[in-house]
C-alpha cells in the first residue's frame, strides 16, 4: 500500500492491492483525502479490516459482519438487523476500537438506550431493549467466534429489558362471528378473515397465497411463502421459519367459502395473488369490523392466538397444534400454557387409584 498526492485535485489518494479470498491479486485507488493524514488512517484501518485486526474500529468491524451475515437472512431480517445497528450502536461504538470496548462501555450504553425515546415520546418498550441487547451481544459474538475477540464483554453485563411480549389477546368464536358479520359488506375482506381466523395462519402467510396453494378438492391451502413490505415494496420471501412450511386442512364449510370466493375471481391466474390487498387494508378492515360489532379490537395477530386458543379448548394437544400454525418449537406453544385445562384434580384421582390399587 502506498499514499500518494493526486497534484490535479490537490488531494491524497490511496494505493492498495488485496487477495480475495479466491487467491486472485487485485488493485484499486482510494480518492478524495484532503490531508495526508486522512489518507494515513485509512490506509491503518483498511490493513486492519484485511488482516482482521482487532485493533479496528467497531464501525469497520460492522463491514465485516455485514459482509458475513447479511446474505445468509431474509432481506427483512436484515433490514430490521440493520436499523439497530445504525441507529442504536454504531452512533455510540462505531470510533471505538472493538477490543478497546469493556463492560463498563456495554452498560454506559445500555443507560441511554433505557432512557432513550421513539418518534413517539415514549421511553422503548422492555421487549424493545431486550432486542438492542441482543443484537449488540450477537456481534460480539461473532467477533469471539470467528475472529479471535477475547470474549464478548455484553454477555459479562447481561441482559436489559425483558422477553415478554404484549398481552396476548383473542376473540371467542361468539366474538369472530359478530365481527364476520360485520364485514360480509366487503367480499375480500370476509373471505380473507376467514383464512386467518379458520386456519390461524400469518398475515404475510394469508397475503402471499396463489391460486396454486390451493386444493379444493382435498381441502387443503399449502402454506410456502409470505409477503412483506420492504423498502416500500412488497416482496414474496420464505416464510418465518422451516416449520412454517406446511399444509393445512380446512374446515369443509371454508372450502365452500373459498370455492365461492374462487368463483369470483374471473381470469385469476394460477401464480397470481387470491389476497390482492395490502397489510394497511386489513388493519383498517380490523378496526373498522371491531367497532361495527362492538367487539374488543384486537391485532391481525391475534387472530392466530384465537385460532390457537379456539383448538386448545377443543382438547388438540400442545404438539398436534404447533405442527398446524407452523410453530418452530413446541416451547413456543407452550407460551399458551395459562388457556390449557388444568389436569392437577385428574392426576391426583389417579394416583389415589393407583394407591388403592383400582389403577
């Protein structure tokens, strides 16, 4: 590497040459330093980043990682990966060199993300604080793991905020049914709330749905992608997780709706959208059915939890229901546990039974 003096635009300029990682030699120029010193610290902090040195700066070591993870996610988790990292870390670690980084460093910062503020005013939400943390310990992480960081000084500090979600809410069947009825106005609208509710899929789930997903005959709508919004366009990804891809059984009575919806749709191709609404649609739909029915307004997302809810006290196992709605773990059916029937009073009469040997 070398730096040099561009004497036409009376700035300094950097020479470099790196190895990728197929072996091939390449060269290119650095342009636009408008002191000699500039283009000396570049020059210190680009070998830094080459050689993986630690000595680098947090921000560089942020290319790296970016470099390493972002290919390998969903274009919308990375998304959501990124706006933390831009926003959140990089303002307060991105000069500091990340083997320099401590522990008193982690919970300095840690106190002005808890004081800290959204657009709206309000302080963020221990699940929200939670999310910061994580993603500050996952680049930690990945330094320790892959390139030779001592150790990852925000697992040291641990934890802020809490994992706990928002209250899980739901509808009884008397209150979906109150709702549907109010929205029967708007075909599109009825037909797509029944999906969501008859079949406790996602929304993105719901409004990735072709033709093609469906089979009619055998009563079934195959579950293999999902719509998201991203950047202001929406975009047909993978959905959530492995499990997620799935198909699911309906109802005969939603076969005969969908039948009826399908009869509707003159020319639909088979890879054309069923659902062609947009995530802001449903939402007003949702406000606007709640109010007419006089019902509690809940989230699009919550109609999964009533579906769940609606087969729990039907007496479907933990395990039968997460292989429906696609869940990746069982734990995460488990979160349901509180609307389980208790079995205390039946185990304990069975085992008096099997002390009196009536077992």
């Amino acid at each position: 590497m070398a730096v040099y003096k561009d004497k036409k635009t009376n700035s300094w300029m950097v020479y470099y040459r790196v190895t990728d990682w197929t072996g091939k030699r390449k060269q290119s120029t650095k342009r636009g330093f408008p002191t000699k010193r500039d283009a000396l610290a570049w020059e210190r902090e680009f070998l830094n980043k080459v050689q993986t040195d630690l000595n680098m700066t947090f921000a560089s070591f942020i290319d790296i990682y970016t470099a390493d993870i972002k290919n390998r996610i969903k274009e919308n988790t990375w998304q959501t990966k990124e706006h933390i990292i831009k926003s959140k870390i990089l303002p307060y670690f991105g000069k500091r060199k990340i083997n320099d980084i401590q522990s008193k460093d982690i919970i300095a910062w840690q106190n002005e993300m808890i004081k800290g503020k959204g657009k709206d005013g309000k302080r963020y939400s221990p699940v929200y604080l939670k999310t910061l943390h994580n993603q500050l310990s996952a680049i930690f992480n990945h330094a320790v793991k892959f390139y030779g960081l001592k150790e990852n000084p925000a697992s040291k500090v641990g934890n802020m905020g809490k994992s706990k979600n928002r209250e899980m809410l739901f509808w009884t069947q008397e209150e979906y049914q109150k709702f549907a009825f109010a929205i029967m106005d708007k075909p599109i609208s009825y037909y797509a709330f029944e999906m969501l509710y008859w079949c406790g899929i996602r929304e993105g789930e719901l409004l990735a749905l072709t033709a093609d997903d469906f089979n009619l005959e055998h009563g079934t709508v195959t579950i293999n992608k999902s719509l998201q919004r991203i950047n202001g366009r929406d975009v047909i990804t993978e959905p959530k997780t492995s499990k997620s891809n799935r198909t699911v059984k309906m109802p005969d009575f939603l076969v005969d709706e969908m039948k009826e919806y399908f009869s509707k749709l003159y020319g639909l191709d088979k890879k054309e959208r069923v659902f062609n609404i947009t995530k802001n649609y449903l939402h007003r739909e949702m406000i606007r059915g709640a109010n007419e029915a006089g019902v509690q307004r809940i989230r699009i997302h919550d109609l999964r939890h009533s579906h769940i809810s609606l087969l729990i006290e039907m007496g479907y196992s933990a395990v039968a229901i997460a292989d429906r709605v696609g869940h990746e773990s069982i734990n995460i059916t488990y979160n349901y546990a509180h609307l389980f029937p208790s079995t205390q009073v039946d185990m304990a009469d069975k085992l008096n039974n099997f002390r009196k040997g009536k077992y």
